[in-house]
C-alpha cells in the first residue's frame, strides 16, 4: 500500500499509488487517506525541487521556507521519509 514515484519529465510527475481495499469501510478509507497522503508527500516535494532553482528563499502565506541543497535526511522530522500526519510544508517552516 502506498505511492511510489514512478518518474519526472520536465514539469510532469508520475506517481503509482496502490490502495488496499478492506471488507471494513471505515478500514478501506483508512487505506485511502493513507496512500493519498503520501502520493501528496511525494508531489510537494517533486514540486519544491522543481521550483527551487537557486536557493532563495519560498514566501507561502507570509512564511519563509528553505529547501535549496536539503536531502530529506537533513530535515528534522521530515514527513518525506515517514509521510506522517502534519502537512509536508510544515516541516519546512523556520528553514
């Protein structure tokens, strides 16, 4: 269950996404948000490398965010490696 990140050509990204199906619904939507959640990790951060061409700073809703020459490793807390419950922005504010 998840998303993988399949490819990147030019502007466009291809994610897989693999949704395990339960006979419990509230299970399967469960599954669902999961994989969503991580397909979302996935294309925020396929997003911020493509718009981040020199380092400068990233302005989103008055907030300063960095992410020029960081591995995902460097990040404390980083969602891209765990895709936990925050928002994938979130760990790069204070950056």
């Amino acid at each position: 269950m998840g998303a993988q990140l399949l490819s990147i050509e030019g502007s466009q990204v291809r994610i897989e996404v693999t949704i395990d199906l339960s006979r419990s619904m509230l299970t399967s939507e469960e599954n669902i948000q999961q994989s969503l959640n991580e397909t979302g990790c996935i294309a925020t951060e396929a997003a911020l490398k493509y718009l981040d061409t020199d380092g400068s700073q990233i302005n989103i809703a008055g907030e300063v965010m960095r992410t020029f020459m960081r591995t995902a490793e460097s990040l404390p807390n980083s969602l891209w490696g765990s895709c936990g419950t925050s928002s994938c922005l979130s760990t790069l504010r204070g950056w």
